[in-house]
C-alpha cells in the first residue's frame, strides 16, 4: 500500500478493502465503481489503448458495507452505475443500512451505438443517492436531471465530468469538509475537492492510474495558485443550480 498526501488530498495506490476501514469517518462519499460490465473504451486514441478496468468483470457488490460504516451519521453517498446494475447496487446499499432515495439522471448529451436496429440510443447514467441518517441537501431542492456533457476518454478510459461531482459535493457537503471516493481513477474527484474547497481521501488500485491522479491533483493546486489574488473560487466554479425547485 502506498500513502501520498498533497496539501487537502490523501491519496493511497491501493485496494480499498484494505483502506476503507482504517480510515477516519468522512461527511460525503462520490464513487464510480468499475462498472461490472469489461468495460474496454473502443475510442482510437494515438496513444496505446487503455486496458481493462481492475474488479470490471461483474459488480463487486462487497464494496458497499465499507463505504457504508465509512460515512459520518447524517452524510449522503453518491455511487454512479448504469441501469443494467442499478438494482444490484440499490440492494446492496440497502442491505448495508442506508436510505436510497431518488435517482439522479445525467444526461450526457450524446448516446452510446448499441444494438443499432432493436434498441434505443442510450445518453443517460444513473447515480444513486443515498444516505446514512437524514442529511439535509445545501442548495436549495435540486431537480434530479442533470444535463452535463460526457468527457472524452483519455489517458483513463472512463473519466467522469469535474461538473458532475462538483454538484454532488455542493449539494451535500460544506467547505472543509472531508469528502471519500474509494475508486479514484483519473483523480476527477479530488480535483472536484479542491475546486470546492473541501478535503478529499481515496483510493486507486492501478498505479498507471494513481500516477495519472496525482499528476492531475498537483496540476489543479498549481492553476489555483496561479489565480490572481482576491479571485473567488468558490464563486467562479459554483456550477449553475440546474432546475432547482427553489430557484
Ligand atoms: C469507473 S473508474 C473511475 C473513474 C473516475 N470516476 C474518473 O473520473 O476518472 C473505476 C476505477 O476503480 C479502480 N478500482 C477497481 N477496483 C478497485 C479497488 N478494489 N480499489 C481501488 N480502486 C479500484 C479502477 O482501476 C478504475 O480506475
């Protein structure tokens, strides 16, 4: 196991099995679990394509009850899936103690192929919105579509966007708060901490992809540090409240 600390963000090159129970309990949890589907990207990169996602050949439902005990009483926990799993993830949420209420769609604003002749074009994920206890929403009544461009693969093969995760941390933590994603990937959520101002732990099993997060966390310091004094980030990167019922 190996533990890097950059300013806010703990970041450890690790499973998260090992991690999740040693660590203190956290006010939010976002996580995009491998999606249990072999999930290969077919975008042609010039570069070497990525390889398959570690735990991706079905969902790792053993994952949830230690996310669960992760989280304070009174926290929410966002975990992204697509409907073909939703249901597994939903129970095990469930049968590990905590409250799944409403769905968020995001609509990603372009469809996947698919079955071209007997199917519809899918442009929508699913995340589910849990929670340990009652934590109240920050902002108002969020609406449950979020409308937010898909970003391109890369050097990780399922990035997710910043604004999607910076929504969720908004709608349910505060500035300092610690924020948990066990499956960090190409780092979008601790780039999504420090945008808001909150501290961030978690964890990546590859070290191609650990690297490719940390490289990611110093790049986004150095671009705040290089703000202009006086700049308000938080007010420059509070994302539009998207149909909100309160306005
Ligand atoms: C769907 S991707 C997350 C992508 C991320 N949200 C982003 O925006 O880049 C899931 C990640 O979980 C990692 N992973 C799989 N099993 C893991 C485990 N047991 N512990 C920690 N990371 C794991 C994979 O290597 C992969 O990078």
């Amino acid at each position: 196991m190996k533990k890097v600390q950059i300013r806010d963000c703990t970041i450890f090159n690790a499973d998260c099995m090992e991690v999740l129970p040693t660590l203190e309990p956290v006010s939010l949890c976002v996580c995009d679990p491998p999606y249990g589907c072999a999930f290969v990207s077919n975008m042609r990169t010039v570069s070497e394509q990525p390889p398959m996602l570690a735990n991706d050949e079905k969902p790792h439902l053993e994952f949830v009850p230690p996310i669960v005990r992760a989280v304070k009483p009174d926290s929410a926990i966002y975990l992204c899936t697509r409907f073909a799993e939703f249901s597994l993830w939903e129970n095990a949420l469930k049968d590990a103690g905590a409250t799944v209420k409403t769905p968020i769609v995001w609509d990603k604003t372009v469809h996947t192929m698919g079955d071209v002749y007997c199917d519809y074009g899918n442009q929508v994920e699913l995340i589910l919105f849990a929670h340990i206890g009652r934590p109240r929403l920050r902002r108002g009544r969020p609406l449950n579509l979020w409308t937010i461009p898909r970003e391109p693969s890369g050097p990780h093969p399922t990035p997710k966007p910043v604004e999607l995760f910076k929504r969720c941390i908004l709608n349910s933590s505060d500035p300092g708060d610690l924020i948990l994603d066990p499956f960090l990937g190409s780092g979008t959520t601790a780039v999504a901490c420090i945008l808001t101002g909150r501290r961030f732990v978690g964890c990546e099993i590859s070290s191609r992809y650990f690297d490719l997060a940390c490289e990611r966390i110093e790049r986004t310091y150095r671009e705040v540090d290089n703000r202009l004094p006086g700049f308000d980030l938080f007010q420059e990167y509070a994302p539009e409240q998207q149909g909100s019922l309160f306005g």
